[in-house]
C-alpha cells in the first residue's frame, strides 16, 4: 500500500489530537509552548491595583501558607507599603516566628495564627525537610504538605531525609468567626497540595472574597476540578495559570465594582465600548489606565 506525504500529514494530525484528547480526559493539558522564555501579564498585581484604584488602599486579606512573609510572598510589598489589615496562617512554629518578626513594623494591622486550615480534621501531621537535608533550608521550608511523597519529589530527597510534626486545625470559616470578620477582599492559598480543602473550608456564600490566588501545581486533576467547580458554583471566573503562574479566581463583584468605577468617571461602560469600537475600528479607543 503506496500512502502520499498527505495521508501521512493527517495521520500525524490525528495522533497528535488523539494524544491531546487522552491526556485531557486524565486533566492534563499538551499543547505549544513557546521554546524562549517570556513574561507572563501580572494579573495578579493588575487585579490588586485595580481594586485599590477603586476601593481605596485599605484592603483586607487572608494569607494560608505564609511562610515567613517575604519568601516568595506576593503579598509582602503591599502589606508593608499600604494600611491593608490581614490574617497570616503559616503553621510551622519556627517558620511562624520569622513572620511575626518580619511584619513586626505593621503587626498592629495583622493577626498571626500558628494553625493549619481543614474542612474536616482537627489536627494534622505534616511533613517537611529536615533541617540541612537540602542546600537551601529557606527554599525547603516552602514546601510542606500532609503528603510526604510530595514533599521529598519536590525538594530531590529521600523520604526518610523527612520529620513530621502535628498541628491543630480549624477552617477557615471558624478562624474568621474567632476574630469577628465578616468580609475580607483577598484570600491566597499556598497550601502544597491541600488547596482544594481549604478553598472548601471557606463558606463562598457567606464571604465573598473578591479576589482569591491559588497554587495549583500540586493539585490531582479530581482536587483541581473541586476547587475550580466550587468556585465556578459561586459565582468566580478563572484564570488559570497552568505551568507559569498561580491561578486567579475573582468573583463576579469585582466586575460589578469596576464597572461602577467606570459608570462614576463617565467612561464608557464595557459592553458600550466594544459597541463604539466594533462601529469605529481601532482609532476609537476611549482611553487607558496608567
């Protein structure tokens, strides 16, 4: 059987869909990635900005995971700069005590808790390198999650290079109740794998953050399809950063106060201004924002 350059064409083609498709089915993705490397937009900053432009400067935020509050910490500039009042969770004891130190000039906007968050479990164990078991103990104090497999994968070392500790839990509901807070704009998760529980911990009827970041690197395709179904259910558009960034939820308010922002400086309102773009072409823009 004589088959042309073509026929071979589409049955590369046709591997290559069925190879996506098989891999999609499991909750993974396998599509073109440019081979130079590239800076991402900063939605995450831009969203920050944004509010702040709208809302004031006085933002309220919730941090789970937060290490010792610089490490990596895409908070840590605002919260030093701006009057923002916050909750930081970070569980590690020794850890927790470099937060406190590191925030000490605005620890009477902040409240420090030494806990871990679950939708369920009262107490935790988690895991994490001993110290010296790597060249960076900084870096290993990043990563600490209830699966030890994980943790040794991601840091290079064997299993038994590991200790464990317990914690005492609460959810995230019940810690917000503890210190009378009602609302909050932002909520980052940075929790090695436990995002889904604790994103789940949180009642997104009751408290509606506006702004929610999430590590999902760790997350099993089923944990990622429960947080992003639960946000979905309440109301959050997703942006998801899959291998270069975090992922971004904001909640259909956020929208709604931009949109009002807009409406009280006379610019055209979304929906108009792709109207007025559509009718005029490029030449027709209204403006931006610095």
């Amino acid at each position: 059987m004589i088959i042309s350059w073509r026929g071979v064409s589409q049955m590369k083609a046709a591997f290559r869909q069925f190879i996506r498709d098989t891999f999609r089915k499991r909750g993974y993705l396998v599509a073109n990635y440019p081979s130079i490397a590239f800076q991402p937009v900063p939605v995450f900053d831009l969203a920050i900005q944004l509010l702040m432009m709208t809302r004031g400067t006085a933002c309220t935020f919730v941090e789970v995971g937060a290490n010792n509050g610089n490490y990596g910490d895409p908070l840590c500039r605002y919260v030093l700069e701006f009057p923002w009042r916050g909750i930081l969770i970070e569980p590690q004891p020794d850890v927790f005590a470099s937060l406190q130190s590191n925030y000490a000039s605005a620890e009477e906007r902040l409240i420090f808790e030494n806990v871990a968050i679950s939708k369920d479990a009262r107490e935790l164990i988690l895991y994490r390198a001993r110290p010296g078991a790597t060249l960076d103990d900084v870096y290993a104090s990043s990563v600490v999650s209830t699966n030890p497999v994980l943790v040794a994968a991601q840091l290079k070392i064997s299993p038994n290079r590991l200790e464990s500790f317990a914690v005492p839990c609460l959810t995230l509901d019940a810690l917000l109740a503890k210190h009378g807070w009602t609302t909050f704009d932002l909520l980052l998760l940075d929790t090695e794998g436990n995002e889904a529980e604790v994103l789940e911990s949180l009642d997104l009827k009751v408290f509606r953050p506006l702004i929610i970041r999430f590590e999902h690197g760790h997350l099993t395709p089923v944990k990622l399809d429960r947080a992003i179904g639960y946000l979905l259910a309440n109301g959050y558009r997703i942006v998801y950063g899959g291998y270069q960034f975090d992922s971004i939820a904001l909640h259909e308010n956020f929208h709604g106060l931009v949109n009002g922002a807009l409406a009280k400086s006379r610019l055209p309102s979304s929906k108009n201004q792709i109207r007025h773009t559509a009718g005029s072409g490029p030449s027709s823009s209204a403006g931006s924002l610095q």
